[in-house]
C-alpha cells in the first residue's frame, strides 16, 4: 500500500522545539503557566545556574490528561520548553530519539540506570523518586531497595531504550524488567542486585541529608485506605473489591504483595497503564521465580512471551492489552509527575466494569453519555449539531489509545460540487447568485449578508488509517459520504471506522473472512496480517472472557432485549418524534426479581436528548419513544442485558451481584418524553416561510382538488395525514378519500388524528367534509399495484419521492400512470437549488463558521433531510417528469410553492401536475382492473353510516 504521510516516519525526522510538539498535537487544550520562585531549588536539568535571587521561573503545563511542573530557570523560556520536555516523556514522545544501535541502546540503559540512581536525578520531580524515598522506609535489608518493576514501569525512557534492544518489548513490556537487571550488572560497583529477587539497591547509602528529606517526603502523616479491584485469574470467580491498608510507614508496593500472598514487593510485576492516562490504573500480579531465573538466558533473543507458573489471567491481560499470569489486583496508586505525594483512588468493581466496557467503540461512547443502557454507537453522522456525547474523532483517538495503536491519520479530500446526480451543475451557479430569492423569506430572518455564507465549491471526503505502534497499516477506510464540511467528513470517516470496529468486536468468534466481508461495505480494507497481530491476543484472551460473561450475542442493529408489558400513560398531545428529530427523555432502568418485590435501581437519568433514526439508542428504547408523545410516559420490562453492562451501571456493585444470584431476574424502564425538538426541514420550512411550506404544499394540492371536482382521491405517501386531515376543513366535491404508506407508525397517527376529528363530530351535519362518505388508510409500498386504487379522479404524492431510492422513486412513476393512471397526480419534491437560499436565510449564517457548527440548524449534510436519498435540481425533475408522462399518454405542467416562477433559483418545493389524456380504451381498462390484486393492508377504515 501507500507509504505517504507515514506518521512515526515525520516525528522523528522533526526538528521542532519541545513547545511546538505539544502545542502540533494539543493546541489551546495546552495551558502553560509560569510562576516566578523566590528560592532558588535544584533541578535535573543540565543547563540551570545556580543562584540566589529572585529572577527564577516555574512552568506548570497542564494538558488534558496530565500536568507537570517544570524546574526553576532564569528565563521563562526555558521553563516553558522543560516543561513541554517532561510531558512528552510523560507521554512516551521522544522527538529527539535517533536510531540506536541495540550495542548503543544497551550502553544508554546502563548510563539512565545509573542516573536514576544519583543524587542530582533525587531533586527530582520524576514518579521514581517517590519510590525512592518509599524504600527507605522498608525493613532491614529491604531498606532502600526497589524493586525492578516500578523502574521498568515509571521511566519511558528506560522502556524506549528497550525497544531498540527488542522490538518485541512492545508487545511484551515485561521483557524490560530483564533487560534493566542485566544492565544492573553492569554497574555492580554501584548497585547491589540479587539472583533470585527482582530489585535494585544503591549500594552506599545517600548522604544524610537527601535521605532524611526525601524520606520525610515520601512518608505518609496517616494511615490510608484504598479500595482495589481483585481479578482471580480463575474466570469462574467474581470480581471483588479489596481494601489496601497503608500505614504511614509503610510502601504501598509492599501491602499489594501481600494481597497477592507474595513476601515483598519484589515479586511483584506491573503492567502498563490501564484506562485513562491521566490515572495510574495498573495490574499488580505474582512474577514467578523462574521470571528470575530466565535473566540467565540470551535476553536479545527473548521472542515469545515469558514463561509463567500460574495460568493466564484472561480478564487482566484483555484490560491491559498485554500477557498477565496468576491473580491480579487492578489498583489506582502510585506516584506521580504531579507531587511528591502518594496519590490514590479507589477502584471498585464498577470501575473494573467500566473500563473493561471502554475497550469497545460502542463502550466508550455509552461512558461518554453517561448512560450505559440507553445509548449505543450511533450508525450514521448526520450533524454536529445533532450529535450527543463523544464525537467521533475523539472516540476513535480513544480507542487507538487503549488498543495501543498509534493515533489515527486522516486524508481529506475535496471534491467539485455537483448537482445531487450526474446532471450538469450549471443551473447552480445561477442558484449561487440568486439573491433576490431572500425578500421571499420571512423579513426578520433574511437579513443573513451574502457574504459571510459562501457557498463553498466543493464538498469532502475523508480516508482514514489506523496503524500499529510499529507503523504497520492495519485499517483504511475510505467512505463514499460527501460532505459540505471537511470536519464533518472527518467526523463521518470516523465513525464509518469506530462501527466496523464496534461489529468485529461483538463478533469476535466469527471467521476472519466474514468479518473482513463485512468490511467492504464499511468501504473498509483490512491489512489481515497486521490486522491479526494487533487484535489476535485480545480476540482470544476476549473469547474465554465473553463466554464467561455469558455475553455473545449477534449484536447487529442495536440491541434489543426483548420487550414485554409494554404501558403508555398521559394524554395524547399529538407532538411525536419522526426521524431526524430529537426527542428529550427521563428514564431511569431497575434490575428487578422475578416473583419477589425486591428491586435496585441501575440507571437514570433526567435529560437524555438523541436523534432519532441513526441508532443512538437501543432498539427497544428508540421502539418505544416513537410511540410516545410529549408528556406522555411509558414503562416496560425485558430480558437482562450482558452482565458487564449491568455492572458497569449499578453503583452498588455487591448488592446487584446478590440480587443477581439469588433468582431470575428482568430489567425495568420507565422513559418519558419531555421535549421533542423537530427535525431540521421542518424547522427551516417553518421559519423561513410564511405560512410554512408544508402548509403551502397542502393549500397548493387542495387548490387543484376543489378545481378538479374530484370525487375520488389518494394520497401517496400520506405519512401522519396531513393532507388527508386539512382536507376535512374544505367543503370539496369529494366522497372517498384514501391514503396509502409504507410506514405503520405514520398510518398509526393518520388514523388517530382522522378518528378523533370524524368520531368528535360525528352527530354535526355541517361540517364541512359532510360530502366524504369514505376514508381508508392503506398499508404498502406505492412500488406496487393495488386495483382498489385503479382510476380514482386525483392522485397526490407531497414530499415523497424522496426519501426513496432513485429507481424506486422511477418505478412509483411508472406504475403510478401505468397501472392506478388517476386522471390528474400531483408530484412534490424538493427543488435541490433552491438549498444555498434557505442556507443563506439561515440565522444562523451571521455567526462564525465554527460557532454555527456548533449551535445551529444549518445542515451540513448535503440534503435538506437526512431521510432524503437525492435531491433534484428543476432539469432532473423536468426531465424525469417530462419523460414519464409522454410514456404514459399524460400532458404535464410545472409549479411550486415557496418562491415565484421564473426567478431564481425557482420553487423551495418544485411540483409537477399530470394529467391524463382521455382515451375509449380507458373506460374498459377501468371495468377489467375492477377486482385484481389487493396489495395493500387496510389499516384503518371510516364510513359515515347513513341516517
Ligand atoms: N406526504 C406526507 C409525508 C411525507 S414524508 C406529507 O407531505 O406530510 C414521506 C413519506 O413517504 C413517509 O411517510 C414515508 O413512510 C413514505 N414512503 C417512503 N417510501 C414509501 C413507499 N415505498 N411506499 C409508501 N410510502 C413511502
Ligand atoms: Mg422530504
């Protein structure tokens, strides 16, 4: 494959100051404080002079994961650049590393040992002189020794030095604690090492006075206590939580030992950081005596992992993405390039739960939202404005990080702008200049200048590649999605990347060759050889876990967990979610046993906003906040959910467990719709015409029914039955009205708000509808042919066509004037050029391009809905329109609402009225077609009963 833009390639060619590293990779999220220091205190760096005076300066760098405090110097300069220095190391960033020979690597681990060791390195503010001083408050001959493990974890220099010596280490970190005790032996005049134990010792005492300070530092003023997790490398055991008891004088090391049943801390082993980077969330676990033993072996060699007594511990090693033997306690402890304190959290089995669900795209987005059962990854990115929770990007900067993948490399690319199908663009330049347009907007939202929304040319794409820690190119994706903002192709990339991941990891049991065909249509390339090195471990350590867990489910469309006894409570206020909306929702999910009364709430959660339509929630949750309306409230059960889930949720970890063991047990929700915020059209079209161009829409066809003196009518696509409904409001010559969809739920709300206007008023005789003797709704798709439908006087189809595949949307147009051939069908669609005025009226468009991103309606996908499969410009519908109707033996006549004919850009909504020529035959078509297929399903039928 491509090699361009190879990112480890670039960083080490770099000759950019410390400062301008951070600041490439964190921008304003860097915060760099100086603070002038009156005493004039040692630091490690080489280049401080000493004096007395005032003029010395401290830089703290605060990042988002991590801080740190730099020495004292005489320019500000300097401290800014140790700092940004000591968070690079902290971040493991070397941009000044060279190629090492493994000789020259070797000769550098000695020098940085025996550094560590020194007197100058003690003034320090590095983690490793916490410990330091931490020893020297241990026993007897353990008195100042330390053990090998807190080196090889605490300086990522001593860890990159190792890689040089063995790219293995890598994969492989515990590999480090060998080399540094091989290199130990190198300074045996200096440091005392021993054969059986893992740690090291300065072998003359430090002078009196640094002892005594950094003693005094490292000793605690009272006892503590900090919950850990233990992991049983048993799968059949739980999870439970321990409590450490430290003393003042105690080192922590040492009390992790023995609740690990291991003499001293020298047997214990560490493994990277788990979780977040900014807390030192590590595995503590047993190092078996021959770990000691294989020192005497040829280290440079060492390829495949260590030999280890106890087996593999499945849970821990999955956490930490690395090889773990024996039990393991996961603690939040140690010390840090923050302070010279001690510093702590408790880790509780929640905590456990929870990071283990964040190895998953889906998992960290659920933590993002705080809301573990609700949420899922949603499957589509429409806006940012719509979008809740952690972006896509960051989801994915995330992942990488966890799965120790170097950080993502994106690729946009721009591409000319077109018209929505292959036709020509040119009428949109004509639309780009069309000011005119905005005086047919709503006066106080037109005033948007021109200026600040151009247009732009172009719209993008994004590639993205993922690539191993050894710059190997594991994935590439390269989504079809245009966009009109390359952030949002960004965006968009991600996600398309982030679902591919989310399905590999719930089908992690699947063979390789479904899981890489189903990547195709992520337009995802897998590199299968680096692909499988990087996720193999994790794939089979994962296996032995989810079947434990009792958790592998075919998750494809978002879970579902069956729901039962579903209750609707409140008045219907006829506001519902469609999609694209946003409803807001109260919930809050209980774990309930079965037949007994005991119950324990999991999850709740007062304001929870999603859209509707892209699966941002679970099936179940989504089912049932369509049926809803504002102020009304549901409740229902279903089966349990993966247990990891339910654990990651319920704050009393223990409780949950019992309640869990004791009998069967459900889940029970209890959701209600708060607020709903409509999807964008609608509020545009409502905003920016007057009346709204849905009302316009209606008014235009209810025009042409009262002219036609129509009898017979059917609506195509009659969604929730708006038309059908304000024809109740005019008298017509009608007598049967039917409307004909293919969704349940918007026929559900037709037929509700039919009902309640016909029943209410159905012992009035003046109503203005008292002519109509009939009204159906049908179930079915407009693709196919009903003969009840055959012949009727006037078809309509508002604002349908649309949101159907284009050759869907050609064959309702043949079938339509073919076969149900209504003597006069009005088709409405968007007019795709009349887009950049609603953009350039937005109010919305007077604010910064970024701040809009942020807070307004603008759409910046590339169609006014994002149901919407195309959008036409005037010619593709002319011409589409034009074509049909001469196949079809029909004159047809063009029109719109919203906008005035011929000035451009044309109509908001461009619509087409056919009307059939009369012929002989047609008569005799319309008696043979009388009792032919019945396609459609009635869904809900009205007659008025003669009285
Ligand atoms: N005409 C209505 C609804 C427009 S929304 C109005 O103007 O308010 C588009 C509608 O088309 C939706 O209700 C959708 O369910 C329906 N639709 C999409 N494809 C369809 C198909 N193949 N058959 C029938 N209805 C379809
Ligand atoms: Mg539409």
């Amino acid at each position: 494959m491509e090699t361009k833009g190879h990112p480890a390639v670039e960083l080490k060619k770099t000759t950019l100051t410390p400062k301008a590293i951070i600041h490439q990779k964190f921008g304003s999220k860097a915060c760099f404080t100086v603070e002038e220091v009156k005493e004039p205190i040692h630091t490690e760096c080489p280049g401080l002079i000493q004096q007395k005076g005032p003029c010395l300066y401290r830089c703290l760098l605060q990042l988002p994961e991590l801080s740190v405090v730099s020495g004292t110097f005489r320019k500000k300069k300097d401290a800014e650049q140790s700092a940004a220095e000591m968070a690079l190391e902290k971040l493991g960033i070397h941009p000044t590393a060279s190629d090492l020979t493994p000789q020259e690597a070797w000769e550098s681990l000695v020098a940085r040992i025996a550094y560590l060791f020194s007197e100058k390195f003690l003034t320090s503010l590095h983690p490793l002189c916490g410990h330091l001083g931490a020893t020297l408050w241990r026993k007897g001959d353990l008195c100042g020794s330390i053990p090998v493990s807190v080196i090889a974890v605490y300086d990522t220099k001593l860890f990159n030095l190792c890689k040089y010596i063995n790219p293995a280490v890598e994969s492989n970190p515990l590999l480090v604690n060998l080399y540094i005790m091989r290199a130990a032996t190198k300074l045996s005049g200096f440091l005392s090492t021993s054969e059986q134990h893992l740690w090291l010792k300065k072998q003359s005492p430090y002078p009196q006075d640094i002892s005594e300070s950094l003693s005094i530092q490292a000793g605690m003023l009272e006892c503590i206590q900090v919950a850990a997790a233990k992991i049983p490398s048993s799968t059949e055991k739980p999870i439970e939580t321990v409590t450490l008891w430290i003393s003042a004088k105690d080192y922590y090391l040492d009390i992790i030992a023995k609740e690990l049943d291991l003499e001293d801390a020298s047997y214990v082993l560490i493994s990277r950081n788990v979780g977040k980077a900014s807390s030192e969330t590590r595995l503590f676990f047993a190092a078996s005596r021959s770990f000691c033993l294989d020192q005497s072996s040829d280290l440079l060699n060492v390829k495949e992992t260590l030999h280890f007594e106890g087996s593999l511990n499945a849970r821990a090693s999955y956490l930490s993405g690395q090889c773990i033997f024996g039990d393991a306690i996961l603690a939040s402890i140690g010390y840090t390039w923050k302070s010279k304190d001690l510093s702590y959290e408790d880790i509780t089995v929640q905590s456990y739960y929870r990071m283990l669900i964040s190895k998953t795209p889906s998992g960290i987005y659920k933590l993002s939202r705080e809301a573990i059962f609700a949420a899922e990854l949603p499957s589509s990115f429409t806006t940012k404005a719509n979008w809740r929770g952690s972006l896509p990007r960051d989801i994915l900067y995330m992942f990488c990080r966890q799965h120790r993948l170097l950080e993502p490399v994106f690729s946009p690319i721009s591409c000319p702008l077109k018209g929505s199908s292959e036709s020509s663009g040119s009428s949109l330049k004509d639309a780009c200049s069309a000011t005119e347009e905005i005086e047919h907007v709503r006066g106080a939202l037109s005033t948007a200048g021109a200026k600040q929304s151009e247009v732009s040319g172009c719209t993008f794409k994004c590639d993205v590649k993922l690539f191993s820690k050894s710059e190997d190119l594991i994935i590439v994706c390269s989504p079809e999605g245009k966009f009109k903002k390359q952030n949002d192709a960004l965006q968009n990339a991600c996600l398309k990347i982030l679902s591919w991941l989310n399905e590999y990891f719930k089908n992690s049991s699947a063979p390789f060759e479904i899981l890489y065909h189903t990547a195709d249509s992520f337009n995802i390339q897998i590199h299968s050889k680096n692909h499988c090195k990087e996720f193999a471990v994790c794939q089979s350590v994962r296996n032995t876990q989810l079947n434990m867990l009792g958790c592998m489910r075919p998750l494809c469309t978002g879970p579902a967990y069956g729901m039962r006894s579903l209750k609707i409570e409140g008045s219907d206020s006829g506001v519902c979610p469609c999609n694209g909306s946003i409803p807001c929702i109260r919930y809050s999910i209980s774990l309930v046993v079965k037949g007994d009364n005991l119950k324990e709430l999991i999850e709740a959660c007062e304001e929870f906003e999603f859209e509707i339509g892209v699966g941002a929630v679970t099936t179940d949750v989504e089912g049932v906040v369509m049926q809803l309306c504002v102020g009304q409230s549901a409740c229902f059960t279903t089966e349990l959910p993966p247990s990891e889930l339910i654990l990651a949720s319920a704050a009393d970890s223990a409780r949950t467990l019992s309640l869990l063991s004791s009998k069967p047990c459900f889940m029970e929700y209890a959701i209600a719709l708060t607020k709903l915020t409509e999807p964008m059209e609608e509020r545009m079209e409502q905003a920016l015409f007057s009346p709204p161009l849905s009302k316009q829409r209606v008014e235009f066809a209810v025009h042409h029914i009262i002219e036609s003196c129509a009898a017979t009518l059917v609506d195509f696509g009659c969604g929730a039955g708006s038309l059908l409904e304000a024809l109740l409001n005019y008298p017509t010559s009608l007598e049967k009205i039917v409307g004909v969809d293919i969704s349940p739920k918007g026929l559900a709300r037709a037929a509700k708000v039919l009902n309640s206007k016909l029943v209410t008023n159905s012992d009035v005789d003046d109503v203005p509808y008292a002519g109509i003797k009939s009204v159906i709704l049908y179930e079915g798709s407009i693709t196919s042919f009903d003969s009840r439908l055959h012949g009727f006087d006037i078809g309509t189809c508002l604002e349908v066509i649309e949101h159907m595949e284009e050759d869907q949307a050609c064959l309702f147009g043949d079938v339509v004037l073919s076969s149900f051939r209504p003597r006069i069908l009005i088709i409405s669609t968007p007019n795709y050029e009349y887009n950049v005025v609603l953009q350039r009226s937005n109010p919305a468009s007077q604010e910064q391009e970024e701040e809009l991103d942020e807070k307004s309606s603008l759409p910046s996908c590339r169609f006014r809905n994002h149901d919407h499969k195309f959008e036409w410009t005037r010619e593709q519908f002319s011409r589409w329109a034009s074509d049909l109707a001469a196949r079809h033996n029909y004159n047809v006549e063009f029109s719109g609402v919203g906008g005035t004919a011929g000035v451009e850009p044309g109509f908001a909504s461009q619509i087409a009225v056919f009307i059939r020529k009369e012929t002989m035959a047609e008569v005799d078509d319309e008696l043979k077609d009388a009792d032919l297929d019945h396609r459609f399903n009635v869904m809900w039928e009205w007659n008025r009963i003669n009285k």
